[in-house]
C-alpha cells in the first residue's frame, strides 16, 4: 500500500511540476503571440497609411497635369486668336492701300502673316512642352510614391517576421 501510495504522490507531484514548467511556457508564447499581433497591426496601419499617401501624391499629379493642359489649351488658343487678328490687320490693310503701293503693302502683309504664325507655332509648341514637362515630373511622383509605399510594406513584413522570430 505504501508503496502505491508513494507512487500516486510521485506522480501527483510530478504532473505539478509539469504543469509549473508549461504554464510559463504557455505565458511566454502568448506574449510572442501578442507581440506577433501587436506587430502585425501596427504593420497593416502603416501599409494603410502608406496607400492612403500613394493615392494622395497620385491624384495631386494627376491634377497638376490636368491645370497644366487647361492652362495649355488657354495659352495656344490666346496664341491662334492673336495670330488671326494680326493676319486680319495686315490684310486689312493690304485693302486699304492705295493700288500703287498694293504690292508693297501684300509683301508687308506676307511677312506679317508668317511672323504671327511663326509666333503662334512657337507659343503651341512652348505650351505643349510645358505640359509634357509636368507629365514627367508627375509619373516621377508618381514612382516615388510607389516605391515609398513598397519599402513600408517591406518593413512592415520585416517587422512582423522579427516579432515572429522573438
């Protein structure tokens, strides 16, 4: 008897100790699971707030590019119009000129004609270089926000692996 009784409190003793040495266990893997947790949130709201950002510099690209062709268009259509009303001058004026000074006054209005169109051509071309201009600069916002939000997330999965490995 004594010595099943040794071997019931052996035991008894035995499954105490076993169930000390798990529950700190259990407690140390709970606070990594926490830590896992805590790292994976904190990595999904900087992923968040990263694409909330990227979204944010694209549409300002976006709209940037936008005011710059609207600004374009003005600008060329204020050129063609100036263009048109010093061809309309020079040819009114060829009109009026008196038939011996007619092809006098046709060769000036030539030359009017072409330097209000050389004119209009340059300020088309400047204006439509302009907005390719901002078109660049707006894709290279553009990348760079892309790239900024691809190295958060990949410190974010850092992050989350780290706290993994802990």
């Amino acid at each position: 008897m004594n010595k099943l009784l040794a071997a019931l409190i052996t035991g008894l003793i035995a499954s105490t100790a076993a169930a000390q040495n798990t529950a700190p266990a259990s407690n140390t893997q709970a606070a990594a699971n926490s830590e896992v947790a805590k790292a994976q949130a904190e990595a999904t709201k900087d992923i968040q707030e990263a694409k909330k950002d990227e979204a944010k510099a694209i549409a300002e690209a976006d709209k940037d590019v936008k005011e710059a062709k609207v600004k374009a268009e003005k600008k060329k259509t204020k050129a063609v119009e100036n263009a048109a009303e010093d061809k309309s001058e020079a040819k009114a004026k060829v009109a009026k000129a008196d038939p011996e000074d007619k092809i006098k006054a046709e060769a000036k209005s030539e030359k009017t004609v072409a330097k209000a169109d050389e004119k209009a051509l340059k300020a088309v071309e400047e204006a439509n270089a302009k907005v390719a201009k901002v078109k660049v600069d707006a894709n290279v916002d553009k990348a760079k926000a892309k790239a900024e939000t691809a190295t958060v997330k990949a410190e974010a999965n850092a992050d989350v692996k780290a706290a993994t490995a802990k």
